[in-house]
C-alpha cells in the first residue's frame, strides 16, 4: 500500500514535469482522496497549488478535509474567495474549530466572514470552550431519536440525515435532549419495526463525556470500553455532539508529538520540521538549551571545588563521564517509563509511594550490577581503593537517578504541571550534578583526603 502510494507521488511530480494535464487528471481520478492529500503535502508551493486547481470541486473540498493546517492555509490563501468559501462551508464542524483555533485574530475574522451565519454561531461555539477539551474537537453534527417513536420511523429519520449520522450506535434523547442511551443500530435491526424505541433501552447509563474535559480523557475512554463512538454531553446530560475513533486517533498522534518535543526539551511545534522555518526551530529549542547551560555550569562549578583532589588522584577524572552518564541514562530510563505512564492512565500521582517503593528496588539492583561491572575496571586502572569507591559511587548515583526520575513527573503533576517537562535533557542534567558530589564526597571519604 505504501509502496503504491510513493509510485503514484513519483507518477505525479513526472506528469508536472512534462506538464501533461491530461495525465494528471486521469492520475488523480484514480487516487483516493486520502492519498490526494499525502501526495500534495510532498510538493512544492507552486505545484500544491496547481494540482489542486485541477480536482474538481466536490474532491477540492474532501482532499482538503486531509491536509495539515499550513497546507489548508496556503491554499486557502492562494484560492480566489468564492472557492474558499466553498471549502470552509464543506467542512465538517470539528475539522474546522481545528483550522480556525491555529489562525491569528485579524485572519480569523476574514474566513468567518466567507461561512454562512450558521456555521458562524457553530465554530464561535466550539472555539469558546476551552482549548485542549473536548468541545474542540467533537463532531456537533449529531442524530438523535424519541424514546416514544417507532424502530420503522426512527430509522427512516436517521436515513433522511444519513449526512450527519455516520455512527453505528444511534442515540435517544428525551424532549431537553438529555441522552437515555446509546444503542447499535443492529439491534433495531433485529427487533420488530413495529416497537417502540423505549423498549430497546437498557438499565445501564450511557457511557458518555462531559464537554469541558480534556480531550485526551476521550481517547482514554474510547479505548478502555472499546467504543467507536463517545457522546458528549453538557452539564445537565444533555447531547451537544461526539467524539470519533478518527478523532481519537488525530488526538493521540498530536498528544504523542507533544509529548516527544517535551521530553527532549523541544518546544511545542506547530509544524512539521521539514515546514518550520530556521527562526521557529531556533526559538523553540535555544530556551531549553540556555536553561540546560546554567544547569551544566552549577556542574562544573562543584568540580572546579575538587581541582586539588583530582590533582592529587589523576585517575578520578577516567571515571567520571562514566558514572555521571550512567546515572543520567538510568534517570532518563525511568522518567520516560513514568510519563508514558502517566500519559496513558495506567499511573496516577496517587501511586507514587508504591512505585517508589518498586523503583527503589529495581534501581538498587541496576546500580549494583553496574557498580560490580565497573569495579572491574576501577580495580585494572587504580587498585582496590578505586574499585571500591567506583562501585559505591556507581551503586548509588543509578539509584539516586532512577528515583529522581520516577518521582521528578509525579512532582509536577502535583503543581498541576506537565510530567512531560520532567524530559530527558533535565532529568540528565539533573543526576549530573547529584552525580559529580556523591562521586567526590565518596572519594573524599575513603581516599582520606582532604578538601581545601
């Protein structure tokens, strides 16, 4: 499938090459509208532009529906105003809360003006709750039925709208549209077309979300009761929209990108890094770079306070990086363990003693392997003296590490922080200079000597 799909790209830049119009459009009658898009994104500007000019209408809309939003922009932008118009008024109400809520203030305001009022109130709606919940990204556009009508009208209303209801579960709501239930269309199916909706209703409450929850919740849910579709619900129960598996699966990969540049102390990026200009890369990465400095030079300072040991035993300075990088690994170890963990709910900060506890003894072990490894080395390098102390500084800078790692996202997430902050960069930089004073402060201790 892969394979096909890089042919037919290879197929289209050739056609653009020898400018073979009647090429392209046989190319592109043939390709799905999915794979339109992921072959107009490898283009440069001029030909993503000429090659969308080329679809018709109706494919305009559906090929734009699966394009990033600095794709959709740029066409947008490149469109005269009765084509854009058309786009935005096809789309589907959540993927444009998605576009707009990326649009600066001034810009927002002209493509609102190009929607009909309707779709206007509808997307200031959804941009009015808050960012990163659910009301972003549900679907409005949803079919409910009466409790007291028949199966035989409650499926000739759901057909008349076949537009808007794309789930397999239909939903009843009462006269105030508080959702009753959620159930499978086969059983309406299966049951007489003659019956009441009612008596389809089961004893147990719908499984639903409220709107102003965070968005990630919804993936959660999804996937722990194996739903294709979740309600959404207001405060009083009542039905304002649903949230897809297509949305989940959207969610998941924007929170999975999210939490990737965090751990490597990376800024959140809106773009792609082939997209990004120069400037935007820069400025996302040089803060968290000058903020890793001041804590690499707090490092260098202490070893500067051990010149006149490390003068007096040469051979200290061979161990060094070795221990203070195996203490960084070991804490980047366990902080990437515990934010995926917290990322998808399998950990809460409630569970912190246990896993404490747990950690203690997983990174006692690590550290006495490691400090046996190393003590081989310490005895070929400096005699017994050196084994000993490389062993105890190796034993207890991986466990010291592993435990900041663990409980560095849990920190966080108590003052209401992002774990992912706890990133590998930080968590280093961090067991670095624990790492240097419980190396020195051993050597100082069992070597007999002396600070000056």
């Amino acid at each position: 499938m892969e394979l096909h799909l890089e042919q037919s790209i290879i197929e289209l830049k050739e056609l653009l090459r020898l400018d073979d119009r009647d090429g392209l459009h046989e190319l592109l009658d043939y390709m799905r509208v999915q794979d339109i898009a992921h072959a107009l994104m490898e283009l440069g500007e001029e030909d993503l532009i000429a090659v969308f000019n080329l679809l018709p209408p109706g494919r305009k809309a559906d090929v734009f529906a699966y394009l990033d939003t600095g794709h959709q922009i740029r066409l947008l932008e490149a469109s005269p105003r009765e084509d854009a118009r058309f786009i935005l008024s096809e789309m589907e109400a959540d993927d444009l809360t998605a576009l707009l809520q990326t649009l600066d203030p001034d810009t927002l305001r002209g493509y609102l003006r190009l929607l009909p009022f309707r779709a206007i109130r509808r997307a200031l709606k959804q941009l009015n709750y808050p960012e990163d919940s659910v009301g972003r990204v549900m679907s409005p556009d949803v079919v409910a039925v009466d409790p007291d009508w028949t199966l035989k009208r409650a499926l000739a209303f759901i057909r008349r709208n076949a537009d808007e209801h794309s789930n397999n579960v239909i939903f009843v709501v009462d006269q105030d549209r508080v959702l009753l239930a959620a159930i499978p269309i086969r059983h309406f199916l299966r049951a007489s077309a003659d019956s009441p909706v009612r008596e389809l209703l089961g004893e147990a409450d719908p499984i639903t979300i409220a709107v102003s929850e965070h968005a990630v919740e919804a993936a959660r849910r999804i996937q722990h009761y194996d739903l294709e579709s979740l309600p959404v619900v207001g405060e009083i129960g009542e039905l304002l929209g649903v949230v897809t598996v297509d949305d989940v699966m959207d969610l998941i990969e924007a929170e999975s990108t999210e939490d990737f540049h965090k751990l490597g102390s990376v800024g959140t990026l809106p773009l792609s890094p082939q997209e990004a200009s120069p400037f935007l890369l820069y400025r996302k990465r040089i803060g968290w770079l000058l903020g890793l400095v001041a804590f690499n030079t707090i490092g260098a300072l202490m070893i500067s306070q051990y010149e006149d040991i490390i003068e007096a035993v040469v051979v200290l300075v061979f161990f060094l990086p070795l221990l203070i990088a195996s203490g960084g690994n070991a804490g980047a170890q366990s902080s990437t363990l515990m934010v995926r963990a917290m990322a998808t709910g399998e950990v809460t900060a409630r569970d912190w003693l246990r896993l404490w506890a747990k950690e203690m003894g997983v990174s006692l072990t690590l550290g006495l392997s490691m400090g046996v490894a190393v003590s081989l080395v310490g005895l070929w390098r400096g005699g017994p003296e050196i084994a000993l102390l490389v062993a105890l500084s190796m034993t207890i800078i991986v466990t010291v590490a592993s435990i900041l790692g663990m409980l560095l996202p849990v920190v966080l997430n108590k003052f209401r922080l992002d774990p992912a902050t706890a990133s590998v960069p930080l968590v280093t930089s961090l067991a670095d200079i624990g790492g240097i004073l419980i190396y020195f402060t051993l050597a100082t201790a069992l070597l007999g000597l002396a600070i000056p």
